[in-house]
C-alpha cells in the first residue's frame, strides 16, 4: 500500500488543522493505521492510532482530548483532526499502516509510511 499525507500548515495556537492519510493498493480497512510525528531535533513520537476494525483508537497522552483519528473507508482515507493546537504540537506529521500484528504505539511495528506533512504552530 502506498500512503500519500496531507493537510499540514501553519496554524496559530488554540487553531485546528485536519490531517489526510490516503492509501492506494489496498483498503485502509485491512490495515492498522497510525500516526506519528517528528520535531526537528527530536525522536519520532507515536500520535494516534486506529485498529483495522476501526473499533479501537489510541492517542498519545499529550494529544488526549484534542487530537481524533478517524477513517472513511469510501475514501482509504484516514484523518487526524487536530484541535487546541499548541506550538510544542509543532513537527513533521507522518501516516503509517500495517497489516501484521502491531503495537499501536510503536513505530517499528509499522510496516508502509507516508511522506511526512509539515505542521508549525505559532504562538
């Protein structure tokens, strides 16, 4: 499956921006899907996750309550809405899926990555 990201930008704090995720090759419904993000100078960090069955979401806790990851299997797509945005929300955003058993949390589980799409959160 190949992974196309989008809708990343610059975003004043406290603005939202909704993140798109769009497979091709296979449907997203067959895949563990997931999030993550990159600050320059720092790890990757696991943002959001979703189970193939769509019936389960994980979210790192530093997004709890503004962050939601959803998916429209009409479209393979998979969304990350962003609201309460916070300039430490800052980073390179990546989408990854895989289609093994996974740890939703840890990126090494994930087999097939997006390119990454760049958020900036002024302040």
């Amino acid at each position: 499956v190949q992974l196309q990201a989008s809708g990343g930008g610059l975003v004043q704090a406290g603005g939202s921006l909704r993140l798109s995720c769009a497979a091709s090759g296979r449907p997203f419904s067959m895949y563990g899907t997931g999030w993550f993000r990159q600050a320059s100078g720092k790890e990757r960090e696991f943002v959001a996750a979703m189970s193939r069955s769509g019936e389960s979401t994980y979210y790192a806790d530093s997004v709890k309550g503004r962050f939601t990851i959803s998916r429209d299997n009409g479209k393979d797509t998979v969304y990350l809405q962003m609201n309460s945005l916070k300039p430490e929300d800052t980073a390179v955003y990546y989408c990854a899926a895989t289609s093994r058993n996974w740890f939703p949390t840890r990126a090494l589980t994930y087999a097939y990555w997006g390119q990454g799409t760049q958020v900036t959160v002024s302040s």
